[in-house]
C-alpha cells in the first residue's frame, strides 16, 4: 500500500524538478545556479540546438544587419552570447566585418559558454572584429550610448533581473540604435511565474525603458522577436 503513496509523491518531485531545472533552467534557484547549469549544458548546447546557417540567416543576421542599417564601423553587443550564435553567423556572413568594418562583442557569465564560443568562432579570428567579455547583463561594464545594435537572444527570461537587465541594454545603446529581445512563448511561458507578458504588455513594458517603434513577430519555436530603438531624446523610466 505503501507504494500508492509514494506515486503521487514522485510525480509531484518531477513536476518540480522539471519546473525547476528544465523549463525555468535555474532562474528561481539564483543567478548562480543558472550560470552553473549553463557550464555544465556547454558541451552539449550547440548538439542540441541544431542551428542551421540558412535558418539563423534569416531569424538573426538579416533582421540585425536590416535594423543596423548603413551605420559606418558599427559596434554591436550580442548579451548573453551562449556558445557565440550571433557573432558566429555574424562574422560567416561577412558584411559586418569586410563591407561595414564593424565589431561585435558577445557578452558571457558561463565560462564553458564562452570557451565554446571562442571554439565555434575560431575559423574568423583572424579576421578580427570579435571580442569576448565573461559578465551577467547588470552591470554592462561599457559607458552609456556605446553601441549602434544590441542583440539578446533566447535568454531575458533567465536573467535575475529583467528590468534591471533592460535599462542597462537600452543605456549602452546610442540613441535611435536598434535593440533585437526575444519573448519566450507557448505554455511553458506562463511557467516563469512573474515575469509572463502578452504581446501588448510586453511592448508597453518595454516603452517605459525610452524603446520607442517596439515591434513583435512569431520568430522560432517558443520565442517571438522583439524589435525595438532606443529614444532619440534620452528618457529616464
Ligand atoms: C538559452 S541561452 C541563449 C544563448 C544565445 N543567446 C543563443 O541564442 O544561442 C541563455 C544564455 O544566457 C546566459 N545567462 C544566464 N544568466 C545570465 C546573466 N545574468 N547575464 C547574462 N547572461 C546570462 C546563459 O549562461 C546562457 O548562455
């Protein structure tokens, strides 16, 4: 009899567990354990992402490199660079670095992250226009009104916290520069209990930082692409 007890007492461990450590990957546990559950997914990131150069063309680099526009030498920072997707499919592409001569610099707490993304980005070292800084989003160790693009991909929804993470992005950036968020979506979203915002919330919240022209569009699987510029006149929220 013992053991019909034991049943729902595990499916309930599970349940926690998989909200916990799968689906919120560590953020109700502290920033710690998100940067240390990201050092040990490092060497299996990239296996299970998957990413492919047509597809990240078309979700990452054309949108970045629409929104930066014909900005001359840009810089741009990529926070919460992972194993370096960004920079990666930045640099293959090419137009940042030979046509615009520009920079991109990727942003990493996870030191295994960051070893992966110095790995994968290899092949264009020589090329230079790549940098590296292994730090959380707050606070950006750069002066206010930095950089022409800045980019966070997939990982808002991880940060301890997300306004504090905001209104240092929009402070680095120069006014009227492009920020590119993503938005989580689908069920698992409502499970960052807190932090969930539909569409029009999640624009309106982001108005309050001085993003000015905020759009957002389905983007992949579980995430939408949210597409905003800093003001032109500075705004304090
Ligand atoms: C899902 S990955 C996304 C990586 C990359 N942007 C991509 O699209 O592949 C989330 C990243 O956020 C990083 N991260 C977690 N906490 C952070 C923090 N406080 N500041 C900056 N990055 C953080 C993690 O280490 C991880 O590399």
């Amino acid at each position: 009899m013992l053991y019909l007890l034991l049943i729902p007492f595990a499916a309930l461990l599970w349940v926690v567990y998989y909200w916990l450590f799968i689906v919120t990957e560590g953020l109700y546990l502290g920033q710690r354990v998100v940067v240390w559950l990201y050092d040990w997914y490092a060497p299996r990131y990239d296996g299970i992402k998957q990413y492919v150069t047509e597809e990240e063309q078309v979700l990452v680099v054309e949108p970045l490199l629409g929104e930066l526009g014909r900005v001359s030498r840009p810089l741009i920072l990529d926070v919460a660079t992972g194993t370096g997707r960004v920079p990666y499919f930045l640099l293959q592409d090419g137009r940042l670095t030979r046509r615009l001569h520009g920079r991109i610099i990727g942003l990493e707490p996870a030191g295994q992250m960051l070893a992966q993304a110095v790995a994968n980005t290899q092949p264009f070292s020589a090329e230079g226009g790549l940098d590296w800084v292994q730090q959380t989003a707050v606070p950006l160790p750069f002066p206010s009104a930095t950089f022409d693009a800045l980019t966070c991909l997939e990982a808002l929804e991880f940060l301890p916290d997300e306004s504090a993470a905001v209104r240092e992005m929009v402070r680095v950036l120069k006014p009227g520069a492009p920020l590119l968020l993503t938005r989580r979506t689908g069920w698992e979203a409502r499970l960052f209990i807190g932090r969930y915002r539909t569409r029009p919330a999640f624009a309106a919240w982001l108005a309050t930082f001085g993003l000015t022209d905020v759009v957002i569009v389905d983007w992949q699987s579980n995430y939408d692409l949210v597409i905003g510029r800093k003001a032109a006149v500075s705004h304090k929220p």
